[in-house]
C-alpha cells in the first residue's frame, strides 16, 4: 500500500503443513508458489514486491492479479504488465481483477467519511476517473505501454484454479485491498483448506490508522473484503501492519547503495521515478519477512477482525488477544494470525538491496 504516492462458510480449523522434507545431495528442493494480488503501482512497494519475489530462484512466481486501491485495477494491470517486460518476466501471467470494492457505493460513502474525520489525506484510485482499460490510461506508463496482454479471464477465478492445480503448495500475497481473495474464498470454499498460506500488508493494530484514526489503508478502501479474508480458516495467516511498516523508513541512504554500480533497468527506474525520495516501504516488509522469518523481531498471535459497520471505525482492524491457557478470548468466527511488529532493520535493507541489484 502507499500513502501519498458477511461471515464466511465457516470450516473446521486444520492442522498445519507438515515440513518440507531435506533434499539429499540428489534432489532439488521445489520452488515456493507464490500468487500476489497488489494495487500495483510504478515502482511502488507492490513494484518492489514484485521485484524482490522475481528475483529468487527459490520463488515459482505463478501470477500477479491486480485490484483496485491505490490504483485502478486497469493501471495496475498495465504497470505490472510493463514493470515484468522490464525485468525479463513477460511470461508471468497477469490477470485483471476487481476494479471497485465489494460492496456498491463505497465511492459515495466517502462523503460520509469527510463528515466524520474531514477529507481523507490519500483515497488511492477514488482521487481521478477510472481509466477505459489497461491501455488507456491518463498517462502513458514508464517506458511506454506494456507489448504483452493480460491473460484473460477473472482474477477470483484464476486464483482458485492455481490452488486447485498445487494444493497445499501456494502462498497469496494480498498487499492490496482483499477484494480479489475475499471473492475467490467466497466462489470457492473448496480452496481454503488447499492455500499453504496467506501474507496480508493491512491493517493497523496498537498505532492509529493512516487514512482515518481508525483504519490503515488498504483494509480501509473494502472493509468488507478484509472482514470475509480474515475471517476464513487459512492454514496459516501472517500480517504485517502498518505498525511495523511505520519503522522501516526509505532513505538517502538505501537509495545510494540501490543505484551504485552497474546499470540495470531497476536501477534506472530509481533514478527517474524515485530520485531518492523518503517514503515507508509496506509491502517489501511483507516479502522479507516471507522470504526470511528471521529477520522478524516481535510477533504476537491474535485472533484478527476488520470492522466493516459504517461510522468512525469503518476499516478498524481488531486484534483479541489468546487468552488465558490458550482459551479463546474473541468474537465466534475469527481466525488466529500472526501479527508482526518488529523486524531487524539492518538485515531488512541487506535484503533489499541485494535482491534489487542482483
């Protein structure tokens, strides 16, 4: 997510994936399956996710499906589309998905919100038009419209057909509003007990939220959404807030250290979209911490939900803590998630870095 730039068919909780057996000197460990659904932006933290995952061999990158959030799902397609042309990824399938929030008049609901709290500081794809499609945007994208197409089709649906096709094997990265998750879970029930795991960037637990004092960004533009996702039994949910991503700050610095050396075509995007520029870093926590959970600091357990009831915690992300003697202490119907709150900073932007120059 970036910032100036109905309760499910309820399943019996499953055990977790067993592990990965070792691989002998003869084997070849299999590829992580990732999908991510992003409000993609250019050379946004969904752009930089994207670059980061693309990056490790030890990542099968299926797909990206694109929502509406920061961006419209038609610009998202046609960044993602151009941004993978760019890195030499134009065989990762991209497919469109919601273009609004799930509930209708989300839109006009705004109005209701600026009563409340005044005009929202950032409402992402609510502050221009909705572009006619992919390949008619108010600007033309970095480096010029993308040469290769969407794969066809929606994006709820293109979710439940890899998980169904690699059961027990995909991880959802869903560092956009939920709205593409939500709606495959709901089409789907039959998916849930077969996704490995899901990775949230959303929500804002113990500090105030970004858009309104209650709600972070992305959990703010479908509240709804948000509730249906976390609420379903995944094997494994993991959530990085705004409440860690509020101490990992972009500097001088990591810039420096990003554009050294050899040119590359990420490289050059930082020199002319980015120009070092001091911004949080969202999503890119959401894959470090994936790609190397030791980097995680502090983490808790909580069973988590979303306020979707209209009025001034519209988008509230809700954190019930395990009771006592692991006793649930939490509204009937919510899922345990792991909650990150702190991660090694210096060993954060290694990562980063080292994945963005390779």
């Amino acid at each position: 997510m970036r910032l100036f730039a109905a309760a499910l068919l309820v399943l019996a909780p499953l055990a977790p994936l067993s592990a990965t057996p070792a691989a002998n000197a003869t084997e070849t460990v299999a590829a992580k399956k990732v999908i991510i659904d992003a409000d993609m932006g250019e050379l946004n933290d969904d752009a930089v996710t994207l670059f980061m995952l693309a990056a490790r061999k030890d990542v099968d990158l299926l797909g990206v499906t694109t929502v509406a959030g920061n961006t419209w799902a038609e610009e998202g397609t046609a960044y993602t589309l151009r941004q993978l042309e760019l890195i030499g990824r134009k065989n990762v399938p991209v497919v469109q998905g919601a273009v609004e929030p799930l509930m209708p008049g989300r839109l006009a609901a705004l109005k209701g919100e600026d009563h409340l709290y005044g005009k929202a500081p950032w409402t992402g794809a609510f502050e221009h038009p909705r572009p006619a499609s992919y390949r008619q945007l108010a600007k033309e994208p970095y480096g010029g419209y993308p040469k290769t197409a969407p794969t066809p089709g929606a994006a709820a649906e293109w979710i439940a057909a890899q998980v169904k096709r690699n059961p027990g094997q995909v991880t959802i990265f869903a560092i956009g509003p939920a709205t593409n998750l939500a709606l495959a879970v709901r089409t789907h029930p039959e998916i849930v007990p077969l996704v490995k795991e899901v990775v949230y960037m959303g929500g804002a637990f113990d500090v105030p939220g970004n858009v309104t004092p209650g709600a972070e960004f992305n959990w703010w533009f479908d509240p709804e959404s948000a509730k249906i996702a976390v609420r379903t039994p995944f094997r494994k949910q993991t959530i990085v807030p705004n409440d860690v991503a509020l101490k990992v700050r972009f500097t001088r610095k990591e810039y420096d250290r990003i554009v050294a050396g050899r040119e590359t075509p990420i490289k050059k995007m930082f020199k002319v979209l980015q120009k070092g520029e001091e911004t949080l870093v969202w999503d890119a926590i959401a894959a470090a911490v994936w790609l190397d959970p030791s980097l995680v600091t502090r983490s808790e357990e909580r069973y988590v939900d979303v306020d979707a009831g209209m009025g001034p915690n519209y988008g509230r992300s809700l954190g019930y803590n395990l009771g006592e003697f692991d006793r649930p202490d939490n509204p009937a119907g919510t899922q345990k998630a792991t909650i990150v709150f702190g991660v090694d900073t210096k060993r954060f932007w290694d990562l980063y870095v080292r994945l963005l120059t390779q």
